[in-house]
C-alpha cells in the first residue's frame, strides 16, 4: 500500500473514510481537521461532489484503531450524517 504522497506504508493500515453532512454546515469541516487521531493519522482532508461531502484519508497501527477514529472522532461530529470506510489493500 501507499500513501497519497507515493511513498510505501510498511506497517500501518490505510483507510479512506467518506462523509456525508448535513447541507450548509461549514463547521464539519473545521471539526473534521481538528479531530484528535489518537494513534491514526489523518493524511488528507478534501471536499468532494458526488454522494459524499468530504472524503479523509486515514494511517493507523491497526483496524480497530482507525474504527475508533471513525466511530468516536469523525462519526460523532455535530453535522455528520453518515460514513462509510473503505479499506485500502493490495492486490497482488
């Protein structure tokens, strides 16, 4: 795997975690760039057309600690409607 930037991710996990909120909320995206990470990191931050508003791109030491950064940092923002995470992996 690597990371957006091309350089090779050795042994962290990389997710891409899209958001959707709700219309005219400004405020998600400041509080989606100033969520504490924990172990994660947040690589990137972009707003997006499409389905989703903001798309984050996510590094962490393992699943469980990009979930909680999902579930407990992202997810919990006022404005946040919904998420959905995809897992980055290699094909061959």
């Amino acid at each position: 795997m690597r990371r957006p930037d091309g350089a090779r991710l050795t042994s962290s996990r990389a997710a891409r975690c899209n958001v959707r909120a709700l219309p005219a909320r400004k405020s998600v995206k400041k509080a989606l760039a100033k969520v504490k990470p924990g172990k994660c990191r947040l690589e990137s931050l972009d707003a997006v057309t499409g389905p989703f508003d903001y798309i984050a791109v996510l590094e962490g030491p393992t699943l469980d600690d990009i979930g909680q950064l999902v579930t407990e940092g992202i997810g919990a923002i006022d404005g946040v409607t919904r998420t959905t995470t995809c897992l980055a992996v290699s094909i061959g």
